[in-house]
C-alpha cells in the first residue's frame, strides 16, 4: 500500500479521539443519542482544527447499525464510508464545484433517498467559495431539504457567506487545539509511530503550528522523513522549518535596545547565511515582541504566555530593561516589515533597514515634527554638533508680542544658561523628589542623569533606548517639572550613556568623569521607586 501522510493516517474515527473541541462533541452526542439530529450544519474554524474529520465522524455516526457508541466503525454501514466508496455521504469541494450546475445537480440528487442507509449526508467543504448564484440555487433545499437530507457544510470564513445561508444552519465554531492538548496528543502519536521526537521538540512543533494538528502532524511527518532512525531535536525543527533559536531574538532585542547596529547587522548575516527564511524570522520576532509586551504588562502567570518559568522571567527580565513603549514601537515597525516583505525580490535589506530604525528611533505624536526631529537627529549624528536654538524662530516670536499691543503681557521665563545647568546636576536628587508623576519620577530616578555638554542644553543621559523613548514621549512633561523647580526654560536633549561618551570624547578627548555612571542593575520603573538620602 502506499504511504499516507500522518495527518490522513492519524485522522480521528471516533468522537472521543477527536481533540480540543469537546463542545461540539459533546453536542453531536447528544443529538444522536435523543434522535434530535438538525438537517443543516455549518462548521467553523481556522485550517486544521478537525471541521472535515467531525462531519466525516458525524456522517457515520447517524448511519450506524452497529452495537455500542456510534459510530462502530465495523458495521456494514461504517465500513463503506470509512472507505469512501458509500453512495450515501457525498462530499464536495466546493472550491472547485462552485458553480449553479454543482448546485443543480445535488438538487436533482437529493430526490433520491439513501440505499442502505438512514440519512444522505452531503459533506461541502471550503462552501464560502460558492458563487453567489449557487448560493440562491441552495436555499430553498438548504431549508427544507427531504427528512433523509443531511447538510455539512464547512468553511474558514463564515463571514463571506450570505446571511440567508447562515440562518438556515445549526452553527458550530472549531477553536484552536491549546498548546498542551497538542502536545499532548503528538507525544500519543509519536509513541503509536515508535518514533523518537524529544518533548521540546513537540512543544515547539504545537507552537508553530498556531492550534492546527494537521500543520503539526505535517512538519511532524517531514522531520521523521528527513532524519530517519534518527531521534527529531528541537534544533533539527528549526533546520527544517527554517526557524532560529530564541536567543537570537533576546540578542537581537538588546543590541537594538543599546543602538549597536553592527551586532544588529551580524547577527541578520549569520541568518541569512545559514539559509533561514526572513519572514519567518520577522514573524517569530514580532512574537517574541509580543511576548516581552505581556510579561512586563502582566503579573503572575497567564495563559495568554503558555511557556516555561524560565522564559517567561527571561522576557520580563529583557521587558524591565527596554521599557514597554519601545516594545511597542518595535511591533509597529517590524508588523510594517512583515507586509513589505510579502512583496519585496530583497527582504534581507528591508529587514536590515527596520533593524537600524530600531537601534535609532523617532518619537512624536504629529507628521511635522516627526520630519522635523528626523532632520535634527541626523544633522546631530552625521557632523558631531548640536545645533543651537532656531534664532530667527525666536525674534518672530518677539515681533509679533510687541506688535499686539492689546493683548496683556506673557509671563517671560528666562532661558536656562550653563549655570542653571549645573545648579540642575548639583541638586538632581531633591529635583527628583519634587517630580509629581510617579513614573517619570521612577523613570529619572533610575534611568537618566543630568549632564552639560556644550551650549545651552541640559542633556539627559540615559541608560538605553528604552528610557530615551519614554523620556522623548514625555518631554512636555519633562520640560515643566524643570520650569516649576528651578523657574528657567531649558532646552533639554535627551541621548543614550554610549552617545554621550563618544560625544565628550569628541569635544575634550576623555569621558565626563563627573557623570554618575548609570548600571543596568538600576533599572526600576516598574517597581518600588528609589529613596533618596537628605
């Protein structure tokens, strides 16, 4: 005989092998057993989650003559269809037979009551893709179809189909297969197979699979295939699938964190060599995004995160380090990535563009000031210099006060000047203390010092991009906590403790040995907020 794939071979019989759908089991059961069975069904789901395997279970169910919990799969009846060869359980593509004369046909069919059986049970698979004139063509036998007539219809996308259609069936949503009812099915199978896949490799099969057996039964089949006699390693998944190692997303995440674009390149380079596929790789980090977004937005344990203690501490530990916001950020972009990437002959290059926007990001809320702050930004970085306050921006202010003579006179803050500055940096802690937000409190506290480096700018140091992030979306509030402690306005600028550094090298040949260095260790937005000594 020839080789079936695992997925038809290991395909449920009964209603009990059937997994993670016990609501609808539960339901089918019933009706068969009080004689109550409906004359429409319209059966739900994504890909994989049993919806065919049901009908086709349910088809003999109702059929059965045999003794004992329907369906027997011995009896006369059961065996027939089991085969496929019964004339009584149709089933049809409606893919490929989505016309009016495929509608027409099973009309005139349905006429003719079963041979040897109780019910015709016509099985439609993928119906949504039924015209909208074979739709109207079913209506009428779709609602009051001869007593012998039963409808399984089958689709992934309910709501393409007509409401007049939907009316007419008994509804059954398919869920996702959960992570630990697949693994825990594969290991049954892989025992039923005698082969030798590793428990991690079984979890990170149930997790690729996104809760559909058949794609899990199907990398199954193909890693047992290529590695035959040999024991299937969660490394050898990877190889197969075209997926990488979860450190390289914590290494990944980190060095864009720190602005350490040539990490960010290498490691694209080691992928990319190795022959791994790039939108799996930018799927997979998306999710990894995501991860980190719920370990540090959650507390305790949750189903939403379905892994080990140890990664979950690992994600909140990395979620802790980067800040929440430029988690977001990150899913924004690299979500942007995924779509380019469907339609671009280059997405290596797309992917090493998205990495360097991460090592160096823009925050701002409008258009003008996102091109605004991009211009500053690079003129900053590409010759070494902080430009000064917009002058001629400044005088036109000025004119256009002194000529409203009507309007009664603004309250004018001085602009801060380096002494002011270092009046900032000499009493930074009891600053600190006067900040009314809590979190930006806990933010500075922990994350920024002040600094002078040239002109008239306070510049905060940050640990990382994370705090340069938040600080940068908080800058309104920033500047006015410094307005209402020390009553000047300062122009604040805000970069990372490596861009300061190369900086004041820069400018006087050596680090600011004045500069309190800030310590990874420190980082504590999100717990308790930091006591300072008198």
């Amino acid at each position: 005989m020839a080789y079936q794939a695992l997925y038809r071979r290991l395909r449920p019989q009964r209603f009990e092998d059937v997994a993670g759908q016990e609501h609808i089991i539960k339901t089918l059961e019933n009706q068969i057993e009080n004689n109550r069975i409906n004359h429409a069904y319209l059966f739900c789901g994504t890909r994989g989650t049993g919806k065919t395997t049901t009908a086709k279970i349910f088809a003999r169910a109702i059929n059965c003559i045999g003794e004992g919990k329907k369906p027997c799969n011995k009896c006369s009846v059961c065996q027939p269809i089991l085969q496929g060869t019964s004339v009584n359980v149709i089933e049809i593509d409606a893919a490929s037979n989505n016309g009016v004369d495929n509608i027409r046909d099973i009309i005139e069919e349905v006429q003719y009551p079963p041979t040897d059986c109780k019910y015709k049970v016509y099985i439609i698979d993928e119906v949504h893709m039924l015209s909208s004139g074979a739709f109207n063509a079913l209506l009428k036998t779709l609602e009051e179809p001869p007593e012998y007539v039963v409808f399984i219809l089958a689709t992934t996308d309910p709501q393409k189909m007509p409401v007049t259609v939907l009316s007419r069936c008994q509804r059954f949503d398919f869920h996702r297969i959960s992570k630990d009812t697949m693994v825990k099915v594969l290991k049954e199978y892989m025992e039923e197979e005698n082969a030798e896949v590793s428990d991690e490799a079984i979890e990170y099969i149930a997790e690729l699979s996104d809760g559909a057996m058949r794609d899990a039964l199907s990398i199954l089949d193909q890693c047992i295939s290529f590695y035959f006699d040999q024991e299937v390693t969660v490394d050898k998944v990877m190889e197969i699938t075209g997926s990488v190692d979860r450190s390289v997303f914590f290494e990944l995440t980190e060095a864009m964190n720190v602005s350490d674009s040539g990490k960010c390149m290498d490691i694209i380079d080691k992928i990319v060599i190795q022959g791994r596929d790039i939108g799996q790789f930018v799927f997979d980090l998306i999710t990894h995004f995501r991860n980190i977004l719920l370990a540090v937005s959650t507390e305790g344990e949750t189903k939403a995160l379905d892994y080990s203690k140890d990664y979950v501490d690992k994600l909140r530990e990395q979620g802790k380090s980067i800040g929440y916001e430029y988690v977001m950020s990150l899913i924004s972009a690299f979500s942007e990535l995924a779509n380019q990437i469907k339609f671009s002959a280059n997405p290596r290059i797309l992917l090493e563009v998205c990495a360097i926007k991460g090592c160096n990001p823009v925050v701002s809320y409008d258009f003008g000031s996102v091109n605004k702050r991009l211009k500053t930004l690079e003129e900053k970085i590409e010759k070494g210099a902080v430009l000064s306050a917009p002058v001629v921006a400044a005088e036109n202010v000025r004119q256009e006060n002194a000529a409203d003579e009507k309007k009664e006179e603004a309250v004018v803050i001085e602009k801060a000047v380096p002494e002011d500055i270092k009046n900032v940096i000499s009493m930074w802690n009891k600053f600190v203390k006067s900040v009314g937000s809590d979190m930006l409190r806990s933010m500075i506290s922990t994350q920024a010092r002040p600094a002078f480096l040239e002109d008239d700018y306070l510049t905060l140091v940050t640990l990382n991009n994370g705090s340069l992030f938040y600080l940068e979306s908080h800058m309104e509030e920033v500047k006015k906590s410094f307005e209402n402690y020390f009553g000047k306005d300062f122009e604040i600028r805000v970069m990372t403790e490596d861009k300061y550094n190369k900086r004041h090298i820069e400018k006087y040949g050596a680090k600011d040995p004045e500069l309190k260095e800030l310590r990874k260790e420190d980082f504590n937005v999100l717990g308790d907020f930091v006591q300072f000594e008198e």
